[in-house]
C-alpha cells in the first residue's frame, strides 16, 4: 500500500494520504509535505523540536499539524528526519503530542523543489474507510 499520491488539481498540489492509524496519516502528510519541498532528507538527526496541537477536529489539526510543519521548514530551517507522533481524542478535543528529530536545512546546498505556502482547507477530507484512514489535502503553492 502506498502511503501517498499525488491527485489532479488545476492550481495547486493535492494529494491523498494513508495510514492504517491516525498517526500514520499524520507522519505520511508530513512525509508528503517534505516530497514536495525537497528531494533531501538528512543523513542524521542533530536536533530536535517538540509540538503540541490541539483543534475540535481532525481536520483542523491536521492542517494545523502540516502549516506548523511549513512554519518550522521555512522560519527556523528546520528539516524533519523522523517524527514520533500520539493523537490523542477527547470529546472536545483533537491533540497531537510530537517530537521531531531532524537537521539544519542550507538552502545553499540543497535546492527547494516546490515552495509550498500552506496547507488548505479546501476540499480537505479525513475518514476511516474500511481499516484504513485517508485524508485529501491541497497545498497552496
């Protein structure tokens, strides 16, 4: 099973993600996030970075979850390696507990692919179909 493609779209970049649990799918997003920006991942992780979401829905974090992903890649040059990720679901709220390892990103070694602005909400679907979860999202390129 892949754990992401791209989907058409006529403007900006969509793509459907996988996971056979919740965080799966949010470390697969992250995973097709960075396949965008970049054709680079570092060799070792040589720092790490701490994120605590939370929104009413799954939806909402999860692109809460990709845009603070953006945030970090482009404000602090940031460039995740591995992502440990807990969701966890209460009535009133969504929570995602993570910690990031990863490394300096040098925009002068490496070249950025695709600047990605954010992720959106358009459109955006998250559903467990069968024993699987799947999110559509577009990224505002």
């Amino acid at each position: 099973m892949k754990s992401f493609e791209f989907i058409e779209h006529t403007a900006d970049i969509a793509i459907r993600v996988r996971g056979a649990k919740l965080e799966d799918l949010f470390r697969n997003s992250a995973c097709a996030l960075f396949s965008i920006l970049i054709n680079y991942k570092p060799k070792k992780a040589t720092s790490e970075e701490k994120v605590i979401l939370e929104s009413e829905t799954l939806e909402e974090l999860l692109v809460t979850w990709l845009n603070e992903l953006i945030s970090l890649f482009f404000a602090y040059k940031f460039l995740p390696a591995e992502y440990s990720l807990v969701i966890e679901e209460s009535q009133n709220a969504k929570i995602l507990k993570a910690l990031i390892k990863g490394a300096e990103f040098n925009p002068y070694k490496n070249k950025i692919n695709k600047e990605v602005k954010a992720a959106t909400y358009h459109n955006l679907k998250v559903e467990k179909i069968d024993k699987e979860y799947v999110a559509e999202i577009i990224f505002d390129v």
